[in-house]
C-alpha cells in the first residue's frame, strides 16, 4: 500500500470528487479525515465501510470557508490521529451563471468555498507541516476551468483560475521546506454538480461525444490521480497541475 500510516484530509470529502478520493486514499493505507458541512450521513457511511475494511477514518463538520473552521479541521485530525501528513483542498461549488447575471453574495460564496478555503487550507495545512518539523503535500482540486473559459459559470472559473496561481506560488514559496504543492485537474466527472447534465440524454451525449476518452470519469479516476501526486511516486512534482480530463480540453468536437 503506497499510502500506509499517512494521514490526510479531504475537504468536501463526503460527496462527489470528494468521496472518490476519500477511499482512494483509504485504499492505499491512509487514515482519512472526512470534513462536510452538510448530509452527517453520508461521511458516517464511509467512515464505516472504511473502517469495515479494517481502515482508519474519522468524519468533521467544519466550514472550511472560513479559517477557523479549516484549523477545527485541522486540529480534529491532529487530535486523533496524532498528525497531519496530505491536505486535500476539494470542496467546491459551482452556481453557472454569467458575467451579467453574476450577484455580488453569489460571488462571495463561491469564492469562499473554492478558493479562500484552499488558500487558508495550504496556509494551515503547511503551518501544522513546519511544526512537526516534516514536509508535506498540499493537493488542490481544481478544474479544466482552471485555464478554460466556461461562459456561463464566471465566478467558479474565477475560483479556478485563482487555485492555479494560489499552487504555483505556494508551491515555489514552501519547495524549500519540503513541502509540495499540486493541482489535480478534473474535466467532467459523474457528481452532484454535474446531475443536470448527467440525466439528460442528449446533453450527456454531446458531452461525451467532446471527451477524446468518451466517458465522464467516475470520481474514483479522479482519486487515483490523488494517490500518485500525494505518494512517493508523485515527490519530484510541485507547483504545477495535472490535468485528468480524459482529453476534453484538446477535444476536436464534432470531428
Ligand atoms: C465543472 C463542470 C463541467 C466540467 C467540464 C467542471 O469543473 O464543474 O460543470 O461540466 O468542468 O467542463
């Protein structure tokens, strides 16, 4: 197991993305911190199945669109497990609208969730990595959008966009100390942002007919990609992004 006595926590970690990364990382050894601010529930199920599985697991409700609730995050998983080894900043949302359509309280909220938390998330995640006198991996999920325009979802392309220079910066600022920095790039993937999309026929069709690969990835392609840039596999990479969109941002639609 690549990922044995490592302790990580995800962000958001009780739905979509979030969830495939959670038993990527318990797959491979980790003890996993679940943090969810809504549905209890669902981080209580994997909880149990990890720990059914003879894992280590440990679900928290904290907001980690602000910074105290991101040092509860951190603090619960110290107190528990003792340290603190991969931070997953992958909490996020999306409301699609445009530029025009935009409201001011819409904007704050996205940007809160996407990007404020992932950059007091690294901030706390490398405060806690420099106290235990050890390095250690910050992963921010971000997008295709990160670099892409999407018309339509203005403020979550800002939020993007911000995590690729929040990584690119950090990740040179923290190299020094051992501490790596990566973003891992989703295209489209089978969650609960995408349902619209995803129950709709003729939209999925379109959509998968622009995916070189031809499926909307199942967050457990996602989480793999997690695994290797948060192992020993992944240690020469820092402050740059893999993108794991099977192919759509070089997709020749309709060819
Ligand atoms: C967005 C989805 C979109 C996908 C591919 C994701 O980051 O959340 O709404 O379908 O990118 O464009």
């Amino acid at each position: 197991m690549r990922l044995e006595g490592k302790i990580a926590v995800v962000t958001g970690g009780n739905s979509g993305i979030g969830e495939g990364i959670v038993k990527a990382l318990a797959a491979e050894g980790a003890a996993v911190v679940i943090d969810y601010v809504a549905k209890p529930e669902d981080a209580a199920d994997l909880v149990k199945d990890i720990t059914a599985a003879g894992g280590k697991a440990l679900g928290v409700d904290a907001d980690v669109s602000t910074a105290d609730g991101i040092q509860k995050l951190i603090d619960s998983a110290v107190a528990t497990f003792g340290r603190l080894d991969i931070y997953v900043n992958n909490a996020g949302i999306e409301t699609r609208h445009s530029l025009l359509e935009l409201e001011e309280d819409e904007y704050e909220k996205v940007l809160s969730v996407n990007l404020k938390s992932a950059v007091f998330g690294t901030q706390r995640a490398a405060k806690r990595f420099l106290e235990q006198g050890s390095g250690g991996v910050v992963v921010n999920i971000s997008s295709v959008h990160e670099d892409w325009p999407m018309p339509g979802n203005l403020a979550y392309c800002v939020s993007k966009g911000g995590m690729r220079m929040l990584t690119r910066t950090a990740g040179v600022e923290l190299g020094p100390q051992g501490i790596r920095v990566v973003n891992v790039a989703p295209g489209a993937v089978a969650t609960p942002i995408n349902d619209a999309t995803m129950k709709d026929d003729a939209k999925r069709q379109k959509l998968e007919n622009a995916i070189p690969l031809r499926h909307v990835a199942d967050p457990g392609e996602i989480g793999d990609a997690v695994v290797f840039v948060a192992s020993d596999a992944g240690r020469y990479m820092t402050a740059t992004t893999v993108f794991v969109d099977g192919g759509i941002m070089q997709g020749s639609v309709g060819l």
